[in-house]
C-alpha cells in the first residue's frame, strides 16, 4: 500500500470533509433549500455567482444532469479559469480583476435581480472584492442570500474588500464546505507546499446535497420540476426532457428582463 499512500491520503481526506459537512450542515442546507424553492415556484430565480475555480459550482448547479430549471447561472469569463494560463486573457489578469474595487457592483447591476429571486454566492475565501461587493448588493436588494465558503478560511483571513467586510459577515445563511484554510490537503516529504485541493470536492457534494433538498422542498410546494435527464435513460426521453428545460429556462430569463431593475 505504500506506493498508494499519498492517492489514499488524499481520498480520505475528502471523506473526512464530506463526513463534516454531513454532521454539521445538514440544518443550513435545509434553510437554504427552504429559501431556494420559494423563489422557483413562485416564478424567480436562484441566482448563482463565483470566480475562480469556485465557478465549477455554479456549473455544477445548472445545467447539469439531475438538475433542474430556476437556476441562473453568473459566470464572468474574464473570472474564470476557461480561457489561456499565460499571455493575453492569462490567469494574472483573472486573479487581478477579481480583486478590482467595484467589478462586482458591475456584474451584479448587469443581471437584474428581481425581489423574489434567491441569491448564492460561492467562494472559498469569501474575501476579494468581486465576491464580497456583488454580495452586498445582492444583500441590498432584501432578498435571501446564502453563502457556500470555507468558514474557517474566511473568518481568519483578511478582507480585501474596502469595506473590511468578508462574504461571511453579509450572507443570511451561510453553508460551510468544512474545506480546511489553504485548500491543499496533502504534505509530501521533499515538497515545501502542500497539494491537492479541496475546495471543489467539497462545494461540489455541498452544491449537489443543497439541490436535492431544494428538489424535495419544491415536491412540498406542489411544484414537480422537470429534470435534466441523461440519455442512458433513453435518448428520446433525454431529448424531450431536455428541450422542456432550455425552454423553462429561456421562458425565466425573459421574465427576469422584462421586470425594473432594483440594483
């Protein structure tokens, strides 16, 4: 077993984490499903925003198989690692715009979310200004806020934001990714740093166990949703089911920009 130490090391670190977020979250989950689902069936929206690598959460949201329209997903590309590492649209330049004063003020004005909407904002750190700003404006609006984080990383790390405000110190409900600060997991003799991440393992199974509870709180409101279905269940059913979301979706939207802009 020892040429599988460290791949093993690593796997139960994981479980660890998810072992946490299950003794310990559970109840946060379920307000915020609470919350979430109000939103879909009354017609709204659950808005989604993140940058960096925490943008695979909000992917992971919608669209997605086993997923679900009511879900907007806010993802800026010049945000995000889907574009070159080096040289023009490199990641020195995501990394730098991500803590501009005011980059957020501009998404979020952009988006136009409307009272009865839900917000979830995702971040590990919950500390730049880009996370930190659109949550305030969000939280202006007087609508739910949620915020998934690294609690123990965002409440020891400083605010880069002018307000001296954390994404922790904004949100109404804030669910914990139990994700250790730094996010590498794994010390390797003969390496100064640390590696393998945890922070997308963990938002992952959070986003995912917050989207059933908001699917069983929807059944509860009498508001069954249509599923992204995988074609492995058969590819005219996938089809249908799919085209039923994009149109769900697309009907949401329209609905959203049609109403006055509250930001």
């Amino acid at each position: 077993m020892e040429e599988y130490k460290f791949s093993n090391e690593y796997l139960l670190s994981i479980q660890q984490i998810i072992e946490k977020i299950r003794l310990t979250q559970l109840p946060a989950i379920n307000q915020a499903a609470i919350k979430c689902a109000n939103s879909i069936a009354n017609g709204g929206l659950v808005h989604l925003f993140a940058s960096g690598h925490s943008r695979a959460m909000v992917e992971e949201m919608f669209p997605r198989y086993g997923s679900f329209p009511g879900f907007n997903p806010i993802v800026e590309l010049s945000l995000t690692f889907h574009s070159q590492v080096v040289g023009p649209n490199g990641q020195s330049q995501a990394m730098f715009l991500e803590n501009i004063q005011d980059f957020g003020k501009v998404i979020l004005k952009n988006v136009n979310i409307s009272l009865g909407d839900s917000v979830i904002v995702i971040s590990n750190s919950g500390i730049t200004p880009v996370i930190v700003e659109f949550a305030l404006g969000a939280k202006a609006l007087g609508i739910p806020l949620i915020a998934i984080t690294s609690v123990e990383q965002c409440r020891f790390s400083p605010s880069k934001h002018n307000s001296g405000k954390k994404l922790i110190d904004i949100a109404d409900i804030v669910l914990d990714t139990c994700n250790p600060p730094g996010d590498a997991l794994i010390s390797i003799d003969g390496i100064e740093d640390k590696v393998g991440p945890g922070s997308t393992v963990a938002g992952s199974a959070m986003i995912n166990a917050l989207k059933c509870a908001i699917a069983k709180e929807l059944v509860s409101l009498g508001y069954i949703p249509t599923i992204f279905v995988n074609a492995y269940f058969g590819e005219d059913r996938s089809r249908e089911k799919k085209q039923q979301c994009w149109d769900e979706f697309r009907s949401r939207l329209a609905n959203l920009y049609q109403k006055k802009n509250h930001y």
